[in-house]
C-alpha cells in the first residue's frame, strides 16, 4: 500500500512539474509603455535628388488600452470612440498614435527658376497625424488622420536648402515654383492579416502579412492591396514595414496575454519583401493645388511601391533598412524611382 502511495505522488509530481517550471511565456510577458518611431526615407542612395527626395516622421503609440479614455491623451480629443462597440470590443487590443512628419517632392531638373510644364512641381507636406488601432494576435485595423500644411508653409523650401548646405550641395533653383498654401486633410483606413499564427517567435521562421485599405482627402484620394513577406530568426511580434505614407502607422506590437511566446535570445534579425499597389485617385502633390492655378501634371491612376530590406531586434527595440522601387506617378516621369527607407522602433 506505501508502495503503491508512493508511486502515485511521483506520478503527480511529474504531471505537475513542467506546469510549475515553464508557464506560458505570453502570459508572463508584461505589457509595454508605447513604443517610440523614427522614420527618415531619401533618394541619395540612388543616387538622385528629385520625385519623393525626402521624408521624415516622429511617431508615439500608446501601450494596450483597456479603453480609449484610459490614456490622458484621448480623453479630451477621441470621445466618440467609447460609443463604437466594434472597437471597443475586449477581444481587441486598443492603441492611440500620433506622428509628426515631413514630405519633400521636387522636380527632375532642380536648377531651372521657371515652371517646368512636364514635370512634377515643387512640393512640400507638414502635417501631424492622429489615428487608432485595433489589433488582435490575427489582425490589426488602423484609422489614422491626417492634418498639415501644403505650400511655403511646410518650410519645406528651408528644410532642404538646410539639408544641401550640411552637404555641401547645391540649392534647388525653383522653390519659387511651388504649390501655393493650402490646409491638407487625408483620413486613411487599412487592415493588416498575419498568417500562419505563431505560438511562439523563436528560431528559424517566415510570415505572410497581407494588408488592404483606402484614403480620402485633398492631399490623397486612393485605394490599396499589397502583401508583406518575411523570414528569418526571432520573428518580431509586429504587423511589418512600411515606407512613410498616409496610411502608415507607429509600430503596435502585440501586447500583453496575446503575445507569442518570445525567445530564448535576445538577438533577432529577418528579410522581407513587401509590395503595394495603389489605384490612385487624387494626389496633390501631382495634381496641384485643390483651389487656384498651380503647376500640375496629372497623376498615372496605378502605383506600386516594391521595397525588400532587412531587419534586426534586440529585446524590443528594432532597427530596420530597405531599398523602395516607386514605379512611375505621372506620364511625364522620364523613370521609376528608389529611394531608402530607415525605420527605428523603440518599445519601452
């Protein structure tokens, strides 16, 4: 009989014990206090200085909200969010970003003073952007807005020549060309889809990130579908890349009890491809002005954007590199473009 108690208690002992000494990793992961973002994008890695030549952004998300009033921020701007039930769902995980940013678009021939009938004109885009996210282990949705300044006062005329004389470059010559003031708004909406799921981000693994959404506004009127693809070790538990545009977000990571168990190092390095294709239906910084003359061109209705790049993480901080391939915006662009994007993410 002690024999037979005996063995019963190491029989429990062996079932209890892996639960005792490995609990789920995702569980145990504590939720982070946002994220921080820089993106600075630039053609001079092909080489060129004209089309989209230079573009930066700051951007903050917040950790997982239980609620959109539970941070300060969104109490006073975001009300309205506590009457949507799809959002507010508890099967969500719940964010607020801002960013603050800087487009630069400049023509192909940067030293003539006059207008130049065939090309696109000289442009510049300050905005601030405010936006949600609603995010599952599976999916992730953003709504983001836009508002900024076209024209002279984007200072973007003054950010260049400041860019050219650390360089040592000569000036743009037809600033005095540009579109003229005016108040840019651009609502964007874009859903992101991660297949296969991943219980656990450790070792050698690849992830497919399909994502499709729409815009709408003065400054950008398009629709679009692409894909992401990425392989490599200690995937990050994260909806991907983008080059900075309307739709594009601060990362969000996967927070709390939904996130994938994480890996044993701390090191984590992958590629990925991404393409998107946009169906474009207005663009300002083509099309000119909304109100009153300005230079213009008319902008191609397809776009695409192919990038691949590299990625590595540490901890939660990540750091990433790619070459963007833009295929031709208007019919008088004499080629596509490259131009390189660097994206730092920092979770905290």
């Amino acid at each position: 009989m002690a024999s037979l108690t005996s063995a019963s208690l190491l029989l429990s002992c062996c079932l209890v014990s892996p639960l005792l000494a490995a609990p789920d990793p995702a569980e145990d992961r504590p939720k982070s206090g946002g994220t921080l973002s820089l993106y600075v994008e630039n053609d001079s890695v092909a080489g060129t200085d004209h089309n989209y030549t230079s573009g930066l952004k700051i951007g903050w998300s917040s950790p997982d909200l239980g609620k959109f009033s539970d941070t300060a921020v969104a109490r006073p701007i975001l009300p309205a969010l506590e009457a949507l039930p799809a959002i507010n769902s508890p099967v969500y995980q719940k964010n607020l970003v801002l960013a603050l940013g800087q487009n630069i678009y400049t023509p192909d021939d940067t030293q003539a003073t006059q207008p130049i009938l065939n090309d696109r004109p000289y442009a510049g885009w300050l905005y601030m952007g405010v936006g949600i996210v609603w995010k599952t282990a599976k999916v992730r949705n953003s709504v983001i807005f836009d508002i900024g300044v076209v024209g002279p006062w984007s200072l973007a005329k003054e950010t260049q020549r400041l860019a050219h004389d650390v360089l040592q470059q000569d000036h743009p010559l037809g600033w005095d060309n540009q579109l003229h003031n005016e108040l840019g708004v651009v609502g964007t909406y874009e859903r992101t889809w991660r297949w296969p799921g991943h219980e656990r981000r450790s070792g050698l693994d690849w992830e497919l990130l399909p994502h499709a959404g729409f815009a709408l506004g003065n400054v950008a009127t398009y629709a679009n579908l692409g894909a992401e693809l990425r392989f490599g070790l200690n995937l990050p538990d994260d909806f991907g890349s983008s080059a900075i545009n309307t739709s594009a977000v601060t990362s969000t990571p996967v927070d709390g009890a939904m996130a994938a168990g994480r890996p044993r190092a701390d090191l984590g390095i992958h590629l990925f491809g991404r393409v998107d294709g946009r169906a474009v239906g207005h663009d300002i910084f083509i099309d000119g002005n909304t109100f009153g003359d300005s230079p213009s061109v008319g902008h191609n209705i397809f776009v695409a954007d192919l990038s691949t790049g590299v990625a590595i993480t540490y901890k939660d901080t990540s750091l990433a590199y790619a070459f963007v391939y833009r295929t031709r915006e208007f019919p008088g662009q004499e080629s596509a473009q490259i131009f390189g994007t660097i994206s730092l993410n920092v979770t905290y």
